[in-house]
C-alpha cells in the first residue's frame, strides 16, 4: 500500500510538472528529494527527471527523439546504491520508447543520467510507464518511482 501511495504521489508530480511544460523536451524538473533523517540530513537517492511528455511529428522530427531524462544520485550513508528501471505493468509496458541504461551501481556522492527516448515505432499517440527502484547494498528498498512517459505523436 505504502509503495503503490508512493507511485502514484510521484505519478502525479510528474504528471503535473509536465503538463506545465507543454510538449517536447520542455525544460521543466521534478525532484523527488531521498527521505531525510532526524537532524535534517537527507539519505537516500535524490532524483531529478527532466519533462517525460512530448510532441513528435511524423517525417519532421528527428527519430530516435530523445524526450527526457533521469538524474540518480546518491546522497545516502551507504558507499553503494543500485539502480533497476524496468518497463511497467501491461497495458502501460514500454514499446515505443527506450531507456539508455536499466541498471547499475552508484558509489557515495556519484550521479548518473539515463536518457529516455522516443524509437519513432508508432504513429500513435504514446502513454507508457518505466518504474525506477534503488536499492541499498543490501537490498533493501531506498525509493521506487513511477516514470509516465507521454507523446503526442501526429
């Protein structure tokens, strides 16, 4: 329960923040800030996504269009935390878009970016979801998120 609350906040605030962009690689962030400790100090993974709604134009936009982005960094105690972004639950389950890595490591400190593009494979307006989960080394649950990619597709 505490998990599908936590998706759909986050569905929501990014939903809302790209509504306010408009279309296609808008400059808008949304930052979901990692859980913060009784003296103030956050511990976790702070994630940044760039606007995850797009226009694409058939035979006038470039293909593969690149529609946004996720910034990952570790602000936690821990020296590791790991990152998976797996393709969300049918009938949301990416087909028309990628991402440009699914996994990987993060030491203390360290950031990394996945880009998300759109692969031009429908002429179809695009509603798709990636869901991101960090893990500490141990494997226990930092943060998931629901990544609600959108396209206009004309």
């Amino acid at each position: 329960m505490k998990r599908l609350a936590s998706l759909a906040l986050f569905a929501l605030v990014v939903g809302f923040a790209s509504a306010l962009t408009g279309c296609g690689g808008g400059s808008s962030e949304t930052v979901l800030p990692p859980p913060q400790l009784a003296n103030g100090e956050e511990n976790g993974a702070r994630i940044v996504v760039t606007s995850t709604k797009f226009e694409h134009q058939v035979g006038k936009t470039q293909c593969p269009q690149k529609i946004g982005t996720v910034t990952i960094t570790n602000v936690s105690r821990d020296e590791k935390l790991k990152f998976r972004i797996d393709k969300g639950p049918p009938p949301s389950e990416p087909k028309a878009t990628s991402v440009s890595r699914t996994s990987g490591e993060l030491a203390k400190g360290e950031s990394i970016t996945v880009d998300m593009t759109f692969l031009c494979s429908q002429t179809t307006d695009v509603s798709e979801q990636w869901i991101l989960l960090v893990t500490d080394e141990k494997g226990n649950r930092v943060t998931d998120t629901a990544l609600n990619v959108t396209g206009s597709v004309r």
